[in-house]
C-alpha cells in the first residue's frame, strides 16, 4: 500500500493506492509526470482521504522524478 499527497492552498489530501492497484498500475504511479486518479472520497473523524480505484497517465511532457529525500 502507498500514499500519494495531492496539494495545494487549502491544504494536504492523502491518497490511498492499495496493494492490488500498485500491482496493477505501479509502473504508471511511480513514473508518469502527472496522474488521472478516479477514486472514492471517505472521510472519518474529521480527516479526508481518497481511496484510488483506477490511475492513468496525464501525459505531460516532463521527465518524473522521485520527491522522496530519504
């Protein structure tokens, strides 16, 4: 399972991918410049989150590159 943080000035939504949908489409999550995310909004104790169902490639023409700094 991987989170993914959409952002932007009103604050930090977490997306949820399961284990089932990085099987399917890790390769597109991992390194398209941009993701079509079709998902469900849940929403528990105040904190909101999205649960992925499908991803695609948007398509922009930028290289990826990780923003993981570990």
């Amino acid at each position: 399972m991987i989170f993914l943080s959409l952002e932007d000035e009103t604050g930090i939504l977490n997306i949820i991918c399961s284990t089932g949908l990085l099987a399917r489409q890790g390769r597109i999550i991992r390194r398209s410049g941009g993701l079509i995310i079709r998902d469900q909004l849940q929403s528990a104790d105040g904190a909101v989150s999205l649960a992925a169902e499908h991803v695609a490639a948007l398509g922009l023409p930028i290289a990826s590159t990780s923003r993981d700094f570990r």
